[in-house]
C-alpha cells in the first residue's frame, strides 16, 4: 500500500513538473547571470535595435521577417546550449510569448532546466519586463546589422 502511494505521488510530481514550465522574474535573472545563467533572446533585429540587449545575452531570431518559424531556429539554440539536458538556461521575448514556447519545445527534446522570463524585454504594462525594472541593457552591435 505505502509503496503504492509512494509511486503514484512520485508519478504525480514527474508529470507536473513536465507539463509547468519554470518562470523567472527579469530581477531573478538578473542575480542568476552573476551566476552564469545563459539568456537567450529570441527576438527579431529590429527589437534588439529598438530596446537594446541583455549583455552577453545570445541572440538567436525564432521568426524570419515574414513572422514564419526560422528552419534553423531550433538547431542553433541546440548548437548554443549543448548535450548538457540540466544546463540552466533563461528564454526571453517580448513579453513572454515567444519564449514560453521555446521553453516548451526544449522541453520536448528532454531539457529540463529551462526557465521563461515571463515578463519579457517590455512587459504587458509600464511595471513589467526587463527594461521597465530598470534593468541594464547594452546596444546591440553587429548581430542587428
């Protein structure tokens, strides 16, 4: 019976931990790139011109110019976070979005440290997101060329 409950309730936590993806505050972020925390943002070169970007932040487009998934797109954050499936790493967007399905679909190929900064760059309102917060940002140099 115990062992019954015991693997039903380990059952229970395998599933919905699979089925939530983790959030994280842009301020949680923030702290965890002091702890080598990889960001990658998947915005469009024109946002990363408009807003700047997060320092040592990788820039990898999900969308090509006509808003269609980029062939590529999977493969090179593959290329960029490695084989390691417990590597911690942040996808951030606009407000949340983009980088929430990019958390799902790393989750599908069996990552499991994958976190989406929810509230994106800007936010959905003037208290959101990662510039609003007051966040540093850089110029974004020749990946928006």
């Amino acid at each position: 019976m115990i062992k019954s409950f015991v693997f039903i309730f380990c059952l229970y936590l395998i599933t919905t931990s699979s089925i939530i993806a983790k959030d994280m505050t842009p301020n949680e972020a923030a702290v965890e790139l002091n702890n080598n925390l990889l960001i990658i943002d998947v915005r469009s070169k024109p946002e990363w011109k408009e807003t700047g970007v997060i320092a040592n932040a990788k820039l990898i487009q999900m969308y090509t110019a006509t808003r269609t998934l980029r062939k590529e797109y999977v493969s090179e954050i593959l290329d960029y976070i490695g084989a390691n499936k417990g590597i911690e790493v942040a996808i951030i967007c606009h407000s949340g979005g983009r980088s929430s399905g990019t958390v799902k679909m790393l989750e599908e190929k069996g990552y499991y440290n994958i976190s989406n900064i929810s509230e994106g760059m800007v936010g959905t309102n003037n208290r959101t997101g990662w510039i609003n917060r007051g966040l540093p940002t850089i110029k974004c140099s020749k990946e928006c060329e």
